[in-house]
C-alpha cells in the first residue's frame, strides 16, 4: 500500500499542493486589491502563448512552452492597461475582455492545429495532466533516498517546486511594500514606495505561478486558486498575516482533499469510474469558501472595502 501511495499519489499530490500555494499567495493581494479577475485572465490567456509556442517549434518541450505561455500573459497585461486607459473603462471589463478574446483565439488555434502526436488538446488546457504526473520508478519511502529513483520524478514537480520557493520568497521580501501599497496606495507613494512597479510585479509573480503551474493542473484549478483559498482566508481574520496563512492552509487542504475525493469519492457513492481530479480539487476549494462564507468570524463586514489589522 506504502509503495502504491508513492508511486501513483506522492507526486501528484506534491504537485497540486505547491501549484495551489503559488498561485494562493499572490491572490491574496489581488482579491483585497479587487484585482481577483487578473489571475483569471493569466490562467485563460496562457493557452494562446502555448499554442503559438508549439506552432512555431513544433514540440512541447518545457522551455518553449513556458516562454510562449509568459509572452502571453505579459500581452494580456499590456492590452488590459491600454484597453482600461485608452478606452477609459472599468478594469472588470477591460479583463473580461482581454481573457475572453485570447483564449477563445488559443481554442481556435489549437482546434486548426496539427496536434494530433501531441497531448495538447482543450481537454488538456483546462484540466492538466494531474492523475498521470506518477513516480513509476519508486519502490517505497525509501525510494526518497535514492537518486537514481528521484531522477524519475516528474520534470513538473521540480518546476513548481521552483516557482513556488520563489514566490514565497518574494512574498517575504516584498511584504512591507505589498502591505502599505495594497491598503493604502496613497500613504505608499507619499513614502516615496514605487507602487506602479509594485502592482506590475504582483501580476508578474501572479503570471508565473499561472504559467508554471498550466501544464501540470490545467486552467481551473489556476482559476480557482487565486480566488477560493485567499477568499476563504479574508473571511476567517481581520489580520494579514493571519489570512495569509489560512490561505495556505484552505489550499493545501483543496489539493489533498480534491486528489483524494477525485479518486475515491466516485467508489464511496457506487460509482465505478474516478473523475477529473482538477475539477475535484477546484470543487473543494469552492466548497471551502462556501463553508466560510457561511461560518467564517468575520463573514459579517461593516462595508466592503473593511481593511484587514496591521
């Protein structure tokens, strides 16, 4: 049972885990900054570049993937700003705009394209590769200890491993600058504290956790990371660092919970067949945000824009 464990639920486990806490971390800046539909433009806009990136080197090696994915994402970025000033409309809308029109122009792509020796498909897009990112090199635990057995891991279980050190430290880094700019952008730039490059590189961490994280879980669980854990959180404190921290728990728990139910929900309720484990772990991250909009301390605001203690 130990051997099956680590061979077909270590890695895929690892993986959501660390996708659903980069991709956690940033949200909660953007949900209180009322930028939560930045990371669901990321998570759609990522397709086009993935496609173009295939089209042009006709592979779908890592490095090429990764670089078409984050080309689109800072696209997406330019044209919400321009559309947003140019065209001097609600962000909401320049964002809704934006996402829609790129990933339906990546689904088009992909539907005109040779793809067919590939596994790129809009299936693929949306819900990752989750269940298949096994270690079928491991015997047991002890395969942990072994380097030729983790040689075998997954090539995305390093990437996101990466990532998700990286944003953490940034997070760390940057927090007093993120803190005072998200709360008070006034107070901010009377310190003298760059707050247009601090915005621009929340979305770029945000991008890079969307990107790296594309391949291995898909759209949706990108979607519903951003959104759901750091969501769930705010409900749960008034302090910041307190919400962070629920954050990762909600998102740990949405990853765990969502791989573990995706496989032997089905079996516990008479079903024969397993579902999207995808879907599953962005199911549970909703039905987490419902449990705290329903239970949470602090679901109960005096006015909206209520800022978190310092």
């Amino acid at each position: 049972m130990g051997a099956e464990f680590v061979q077909f639920s270590l890695t895929p486990i690892l993986i959501g885990v660390l996708a659903s806490v980069a991709c956690a971390l940033p949200g909660n800046f953007l949900v209180l900054r009322r930028q939560a539909l930045i990371g669901d433009a990321i998570s759609h806009v990522v397709l086009p570049g993935i496609v173009v990136a295939f089209l042009v080197t006709g592979t779908v090696a890592a490095m090429p993937m990764l670089i078409g994915a984050a080309g689109a994402a800072i696209l997406a970025v330019i044209l919400i700003e321009a559309i947003k000033r140019l065209g001097r409309i609600e962000p909401g809308a320049a964002m809704g705009v934006v996402f829609t029109a790129l990933f339906a122009a990546g689904v088009l792509l992909l539907e005109q394209s040779d793809t067919s020796n590939v596994h790129l498909d809009v299936e693929h897009a949306l819900m990752g590769n989750l269940e298949s990112l096994v270690w079928l090199r491991a015997e047991g635990w002890h395969s942990l200890l072994d380097p030729v057995a983790l040689a075998a891991l997954p090539d995305e279980l390093g990437r996101i491993a990466v990532v998700c050190a990286v944003v953490v430290a940034l997070t760390a880094l940057f927090w007093r600058w993120l803190k005072i700019s998200t709360f008070d952008e006034g107070f901010a730039r009377g310190l003298g504290l760059p707050t247009g490059a601090i915005g621009l590189g929340l979305v770029i961490a945000a991008a890079v956790a969307a990107v790296a994280a594309f391949d291995a879980v898909g759209s949706i669980i990108v979607i519903a990371m951003f959104i759901c854990p750091p969501a769930a959180a705010r409900l749960m404190t008034n302090r910041l660092e307190a919400q962070v921290a629920w954050s990762v728990l909600f998102a740990v728990l949405s990853a765990v919970l969502g791989y573990v139910f995706a496989g032997y929900g089905p079996l516990w309720f008479g079903a024969e067949n397993a579902v999207s484990a995808a879907g599953m772990v962005a199911t549970v991250s909703g039905a987490i945000l419902a449990l705290a909009c329903l239970f949470g301390p602090h679901r109960r605001r005096e006015g909206v824009g209520a800022v978190p203690g310092t």
